[in-house]
C-alpha cells in the first residue's frame, strides 16, 4: 500500500467536504470527516475488478474509489455533469464502469441489492469481489441479518464493512445493539469476521486485502468491522449530540493526522512534501468546485426522462 | 351389462381433465385394482384404478385429451362381446378408486 | 377464454403455460434464472416451475429461505448487474416485504443513475382468496400501478399467462406479474408458435352494446358469467379484460365506453384506490362525466371463513345488480352526453 498516496486520498475527502459544506447550496449531505480512513483503507484493497456499493455516507467512499473530485462536485450540487446527470445526488451516486456501483440512501438498503451483484458476478464468472458499506446505523435491520445468511448459504463473494462510527443520528450503538462487536453478526452465519480500529487507515487496508483474498479463495463472505468516529453531526442538517469535551477527544482521533505523524516520523513524509499534497489537494478542489459551478443544471424535462 | 368411467370429482376446483395414458387398450381384461388410466389435473396425477373387474371396450377420450367433470373417458362390459349403446352417457358408472398423487 | 380453439394452439393448464414461456426463455438466454420459496425440486407451489431444476441445475433455479425482503433485493440487484431473475413470491400478500428493493431501489434505479443502470427483473407472485385466511388472499396489484419505473401485468387465461410472461423477459425494467390462486385450475388454448403479448393492450373478450366491463385476473371470469346472466335479461355487455396494468390501456376502454355509454370496473381487491377508480377517472377525463359504478371486494379482510369470504368476494350476481342498479341510474339521468356508435 503506498501509504503517501493513502494520506493524499484522506487528505483531498476532507478538504472536498469542508469546501462543500463551506457553500450555501451545499444541499443535504452526510459528510465522511473522521472516517476516511474507512473508505481509504477498504478502497485501497480493491483493484479494478470489484464493485463497492455503500450507504448514504458516499462522498469518501466514492473519492476513494477513483471518481473524479469534478464529476462528484457536480453530482452533489446538482449538476447535469455529474455521472447521474445530477439526478441521483449524494444519496444515489452511482459509476458503476469506475467501480462504484453505488450508493443508496436507505439505511441497510443497499445490502440485498450488493448480494444480488455478488450473485451476478459470480454466475458470471467474473473475478473480484462485492463491497458493501454500511454503518451501525444498519445493523438492526432485517435486511442485514437476512442477507448474512443467505450470503453464507450461497457462498457468495460478498465483503460485509461496517463503518460503526458508534452513532446512529443520535442513538449509541450500545443502546441500539445487542452483540459486544458487531463482528460478532457475522459468526452467527459461519462467516469469517474481524475488528479493527477504523481510524488507522493502515489496518483497515490489510484487515481489508485479508478478506478480500480469502473472497476471491472461495472461502465464502467476510464481514469487517472498523471502528471509527465522525468528526460532524450526522448530516448538515442534524443537530450534534456530543459535548465540547467529547468532541475535542474525538477530534484528536484524526486518521489523517495520525498517519500524517506515523510519516513524519519514518521520514517518509517531509514537510515540501506535505506541502506538495496539500497543493495538489487544493487545486484538485478549486478545479472540482469551478467545474461544478460551470455546469449547468438539467433541463426542466429531465424530470420524467429515464423512469423506466 | 355396459358400464362407464367418467371423469371423477377429485377436488372442489377442478372442472377439467387431461388424460395422460391409458394402462390398457380396447378388448383388455382388467381386474379389481388394476390401473386403468392416470389422469392430470391443474396439482396432481389421479391413478384411476378398476373396482370391479371388467373389459374395457372403447376409449372415448384418448392420451392428451382434455374432458370435464363427468364426462365419460371409456366404455366397459362383463365380457368382451356385449353390443355397445350409442350413447355412453346411458351406461352405469364402473366401480372405481382412483389415488390423487 | 374457454373459445373455440385456434389452429396451432395446444390445450394447457395454466401452470404449464407460465411453465414453457420460462422453459423457452431460459433457453435462449443463460442470463435468465428463478428464484424463490420451493421453485427447485418441488416445481412451485402450483407446479408452475416444474421441470426447470430438472433442466437448468441449481444454480439458475435456486430455492431460498422465507425472507422476501432479501430476495426480491437480491433479484433486483442481480438485474442491475446483468442476469435476467426471475423472483417469485408464492403469495402476493408477501409482496409488501420486498417494496423497498422493489419500489426504492428497482422502480428508481434508472431515474437515480441517470439511464446508466436499469434492473430488468421479473417478480412472479400469486394473489387471491381461496380459503387460505386473512394474510393469504390479498390482492394489492393497485398499489403497484402507480409507481413510476415500475410495470404490472395480470394474465386471466393461459394464453396471456404465455405471452405475458415473455414480454415481460424483455423488457428493461422491474415488471411485476400477477396471477391468482383460482386460475390454476382452469386450461386454455396457448399459441404453438412463440408468442408474446404486448403490455399496455387491454383484450376485449366480449362484444356488447350496452354497457361496459372492464376487469382483469380472475374476475374476467366472474364478468363473463355475469355477461351471460345479463344477456338473458336482454342486456348486452362488452368485457374487456385489461391484462396489463401499468402500462393501462386506456384507448381500448374508452373506446369501448364511447359505444356503450356506461362503465363497470370489477376487481377482486378492494374498491378504494383500485384498478377501477383509475380506470374510472381516466376514462371520465377521455369522455367527460358517465354513469360509472366499481365493484370490488367488500372493506374487511377476507376471511378463511367460508361463509365470509363468499360474502367479501365479488360473484356474478353482485355483478348482475351493480350493472342493473346502473344501467337503471343512467336511463333516469338526462340523454347521455356521448352519442352511441354501434
């Protein structure tokens, strides 16, 4: 894993969405600021053969991925130059020919639809895996619990992450969630499962290529576990719940900021070359945010073009 | 004396057969409890088995046709030269048990 | 219908027909599978799969657990991504756990994407009342019909169970296909030759004059007994069975309508909301105001219970007094606005 490029893809997810959440327009977004190491770390595991789907926390995840910062601004504002024509938004991205087959704003929805692609792929015999991301959020839905199982029976190449960034809006996941881990879901159904701590992009990446390998092994679906804390509310419309002092603890988690002193500390990161990232990271989002506002919107008509 | 094989009642929805095969053809002799035709409806097959022993002397509904509740499938006798009526309908029901599988 | 047989037709019983269309297309496309509640070596609950494990393997005709909500998801998400499901829900009552892949996914998938996905999957499901109980008789295709990227179709006969079933294996989108517990027993002609019937064309199954029958699934039945009653009575009606339900065809009923001046819609499920409250409404805006009259089950669950559920459901003689307590209506009210065309 080359852990610079790591720290350049973490890097670009936070300034993307602070500059989002910046604008006025900003639309209602769930912003990924505190587990990009999540999306960074799962996504740096994957190769052009597999599909990730998620939840509606897609803006890391899809950056992560590969989707341009330009074609994601314009999808999230709106935008006809958005991979979706801007019809689908943050909670229905979707570029399947990237290798991300999409979000889908219903919690826990997503999880059925990613079985179904495993399925097809593999009668398919295409190689690679499915990811499917979701958060605590999810994890008392049938829907999980349903598609365990069924993924187990069917062997299906199907790699369960959950991004438990303990909070479900406002409710704690202990006071949600009855197992000890969330792991623990998966062993009911024989599946292979494992913890990790979602804030060190490092071991989310390995915990992550792990599971992925024993996929492509035939060993049947993994679930994984990253334990992680979101830096905002919920969404940009949701109130926080956390006090100051909480909130300076959990900030003090950076992922970015971890790996940034892990570098620094290895000498693998110098400060021209920090520097050099933080350019290019800037760059990259003035030009994201440019292109965005250049765009136009749909037409009016779009609205009942494409139902089916 | 003549008798007749309709098409039985097996289930309170089923309004039509189709005859899947005849276990015998016209002149054979059958005994009580032999198979004498399998019929399909809509679920299941129905063994029609003879109650009674007999010659079956003329099959009105052949393997792959369609006939309704009641609808006479074939004609037996005691034995195998009794003159057979015009009219099927007139002849009394042989003894049957027929299986629904 | 039960009419004469065409030349180049072969008698079936409705299972068998929803059967050689699935034996045909899976056929012709590997991509084409079957999923659901005992469809493998047990055929279907109506024996409506039979033979395919036998001929496909398991891998294309694959039994699942009792959770609805999972496959239908499943089914979706594997149309999205390339294979041709068919999914089955033995009970249409059940079709409610599988709404959200269904309707928030499925039916939205080619909105939400902007044309890049699409999700053409079949969901097969079994609706109607025959002694099976409160949560085991329900017919809701209603619900479905207003869904935008979401199509329904409902065969009366085998012939339409035939060609229904293959147009929907082309089509690009989620398409649900009703059938009804009390169809299976009854056989019909079936095309010989491949066969498909177009969605969005409603059938007329009997010429009239005087009024107007416009049902769908089992009722066709019940509105043809009650035609017969009527003509007895020297009424003559005109049923035409809508067969596809979203797409609606509306042309063929308003056309029906302007020649016999008067509207009966009959379903089995409920009056509220239904199919005839949009067939109704639609045809009034093609026409302007006509006598109209919707009949449908009674509002109350319907009952295991045989005496309650023949009194819930709609029979020909229900049918016979709506019509005459309309026709009657209409010949009290000032001159029909629409003139009458033979």
């Amino acid at each position: 894993m080359d852990l610079i490029e790591a720290l350049h893809s973490m890097m670009l997810i936070r300034a993307f969405e602070t500059a989002l959440a910046r604008r006025s327009d900003h639309g209602f977004q769930l912003l990924s600021s505190g587990e990009e190491a999540v999306a960074v770390g799962v996504c740096s595991a994957l190769t052009a053969d597999d599909q990730l789907l998620t939840g509606g926390r897609s803006i890391g995840p899809a950056l992560a991925r590969g989707l341009a910062p330009d074609a994601v601004m314009a999808e999230l504002l709106g935008k006809a130059s958005g991979p979706n024509r801007g019809k689908g938004g943050r909670g229905h991205m979707s570029d399947a020919s990237a290798g991300f087959f999409g979000a889908h704003a219903v919690v826990g929805g997503n999880i059925s639809i990613a079985a179904g692609v495993a399925l097809a792929r593999s009668l398919g015999g295409e190689p690679g895996i499915v990811v499917i991301l979701f958060g605590d959020g999810a994890c008392g839905a049938g829907a999980l619990h349903e598609v365990l199982n069924i993924a187990a029976i069917w062997t299906l190449p199907l790699l369960f992450v959950c991004n438990n960034n303990q909070l479900s809006v406002s409710t704690p996941r202990t006071a949600a969630l009855a197992p000890k881990a969330l792991s623990d879901l998966a062993l009911a159904h024989g599946i292979r499962s494992a913890s990790v701590d979602g804030m060190d992009v490092v071991a989310v990446h390995q915990a992550a290529a792990a599971a992925s390998t024993a996929i492509k092994l035939g060993e049947g679906p993994a679930f994984l576990e990253c334990t992680s804390w979101r830096f905002a509310s919920h969404s940009t419309s949701t109130r926080e719940t956390r006090g100051q002092a909480e909130m300076a603890a959990v900030l003090a988690r950076c992922p970015i900021a971890r790996l940034d002193a892990a570098l620094s500390t290895s000498g693998a990161l110098t400060p021209t070359i920090r520097a050099d990232l933080e350019r290019q990271v800037d760059a990259a989002v003035a030009k994201a945010l440019a292109f965005a506002d250049a765009s136009p919107y749909p037409e009016r008509d779009e609205a009942t073009t494409d139902v089916g | 004396m003549i008798y007749k094989i309709t098409v039985p009642t097996v289930a309170e929805d089923v309004e039509e057969i189709r005859v899947l095969e005849w276990h015998g053809a016209a002149g054979q002799d059958f005994r009580a409890g032999e198979l004498v035709v399998e019929l399909e409806t809509h679920k299941a097959l129905v063994e029609v088995r003879a109650g009674q022993s007999g010659v079956l002397r003329r099959v009105l509904c052949q393997d792959g046709e369609w006939a309704k509740v009641g609808i006479p499938l074939a004609l037996f006798s005691d034995d195998a030269v009794e003159p057979l009526p015009e009219n099927a309908e007139l002849a009394r029901d042989l003894a049957v048990d027929f299986v629904v599988d | 219908m039960s009419g004469e047989p065409a030349a180049a037709t072969e008698r079936l019983f409705f299972r068998e027909a929803i059967g050689r269309a699935l034996r045909e297309e899976m056929r012709i496309d590997p991509r084409r599978i079957v999923m659901g509640q005992d469809v493998g070596a047990f055929g279907g609950s109506y024996r409506e799969f039979e033979g395919l494990f036998a001929e496909f393997g398991a891998s294309r005709v694959r039994d699942t657990p009792v959770a609805e909500a999972a496959m239908v998801g499943i089914g979706v998400g594997a149309a999205a991504a390339g294979l041709r499901p068919l999914v089955s829900v033995t009970y249409m009552d059940f079709i409610m756990l599988g709404l959200d892949p269904l309707v928030n996914y499925g039916a939205k998938l080619r909105y939400k994407t902007g044309g890049r996905l699409t999700a053409p999957v079949i969901v097969k499901t079994t609706s109607g009342a025959r002694g099976q109980g409160v949560a085991h008789s329900q017919c809701v295709e209603a619900w479905l019909m207003s869904v935008p990227g979401l199509k329904v179709v409902a065969p009366s006969n085998p012939a339409d169970a035939y060609g229904l079933m293959k147009a929907a294996f082309l089509e690009e989108g989620p398409i649900v296909y009703v059938d009804h517990k009390r169809l299976f027993p009854i056989p019909g002609e079936v095309p010989l030759a491949a066969t498909v019937t177009p969605l969005g064309l409603a059938a007329v199954l009997r010429r009239g004059t005087d009024l107007t029958i416009v049902t769908h699934s089992f009722m066709t039945r019940t509105a043809m007994e009650a035609a017969t009653a009527m003509s007895a009575q020297g009424v003559s009606c005109e049923v035409v069975d809508l067969r596809s339900l979203a797409p609606l065809d509306i042309a063929t009923v308003s056309a029906s309508v302007r020649r016999t001046g008067a509207l009966l819609t009959l379903e089995e499920g409920q009056v509220t909301c239904g199919v005839g409250t949009e067939v109704a409404a639609q045809v009034q805006q093609r026409l302007g105001p006509i006598p109209v009259a919707r009949v449908g089950a009674l509002a109350a669950p319907v009952s295991s219970n045989p005496v309650l559920e023949a009194a819930c459901l709609p029979d020909a003689p229900r049918v016979v007094s709506a019509a005459v307590a309309l026709l009657g209506r209409r010949r009290s009210d000032a001159p029909r606005p629409v003139s009458r065309k033979s």
